[in-house]
C-alpha cells in the first residue's frame, strides 16, 4: 500500500481533497467538517489489503462514530463494512450489502449499524429508518453511499469520510478524512503504522 498524508488544510469549496503533497482527488461534499481534519490517501493492490485496511480502520472507532462511505459500483464499501465488522466479532458471512434491506444491525463488541443509502430519497426517508437508535452514541454506524444524504447527516464530530475509487481491476486508492483529535485514540498508532 502507498500512503500520503495531507496536512490540515480542511476541504476546499469544490468538494476537493487539496492535503500538502496530495495529488487532488475527487472527494464527494459528503459533510463540511466544522473542526480541524487530517487526510490520508493510498491505494491498495488487492481485496486483501483492502480487508487488511478494513480491520485496522476497525481498531480505531469506538461508540458514536459514523463511517461515511462513498465510491463507484463494485469499489469496495461493502468490502470494507465486512473487514471492520469481522474484526469486531461479527459473525463471517452475516454481514451482506444491506441494498434492499436498507440498514442491517450487527451484534458485535460495538454494535454495528450498516446503512446503505443507495436507494434512499432524501432526509425524511433516512429520518424514517430510526436513525436516532444510530445516533444514540451507543453503536458505530457504517452508511453506504453517504453523499445521497446531504445535510440529513446530523454532524456530531465523530464522522471519519472514506472514498473508495478504482484504481485498476483489483487496486482501490481509498481517501480518508477524519477528525484530528482522532489522532489521541489507542488504534490510531495501528493505522499510522500500516502507513509506514
């Protein structure tokens, strides 16, 4: 995996991830971070380190954190919700793109609510789904296709952005923002050692 780290630079008005030393990279005007915000883009090679990924990124969330995930078709969200939920005691195999259900819950050390926006219609149908169960701080939420959501987010300063984008017939580059006191956690030393 290749890793760059962006400074704190924040995001610019055209929805770009501009970072020290970034290449820009589309990013999708999910949420304006209203606090100071590091970046990080890599890419991986493989399924595997897109698990491997998943796992470390795991390490790091805690109760009340929302994990905004955007990309193309086929980029790897549910990929990524499967490595973070099995590195959290999730049953292999349970967890499954949740398209037609819309959102999933997941008996883990945390439990896990996995949300897939694709065919929602706005805020009044994420409203409807019993978001505020999700946004009690007692479970990590996991919301596929978060940009269809807009302004229906409610921010709370504990929402990480990644961006999945195809990078070749199994590589991903995988964008990431998230809030800088996240650096503090005991899992962030994991995910800034697989930097490395």
């Amino acid at each position: 995996m290749r890793a760059r780290w962006g400074g704190n630079t924040g995001r610019s008005s055209a929805g770009r991830l501009p970072g020290a030393g970034l290449p820009e990279t589309d990013f999708p005007v999910v949420i304006d971070f209203k606090w100071s915000s590091m970046k990080m883009q890599f890419t991986s090679e493989s399924v595997e380190q897109t698990d491997t990924f998943g796992r470390v990124l795991a390490r790091l969330l805690t109760a009340g954190d929302v994990v905004l995930l955007d990309g193309e078709l086929g980029s790897g969200k549910t990929t990524l919700v499967r490595a973070i939920a099995s590195a959290m005691g999730v049953e292999d195999g349970l967890v499954s793109s949740p398209t037609f259900v819309t959102i999933n819950e997941y008996p883990a050390s945390v439990p896990l609510v996995h949300v897939d926006a694709y065919r929602l219609h706005g805020g009044d149908e994420f409203d409807s789904l019993g978001f505020d169960r999700a946004a009690s701080g007692e479970v990590i939420v996991l919301i596929e296709w978060a940009n269809r959501l807009g302004s229906a987010l409610p921010l709370t300063g504990r929402e990480i952005s990644v961006l999945l984008t195809h990078a070749g017939l199994t590589a991903r580059t995988i964008a990431i923002e998230l809030p800088d006191s996240w650096a503090n956690r005991a899992g962030f030393s994991f995910l800034s050692e697989m930097m490395d």
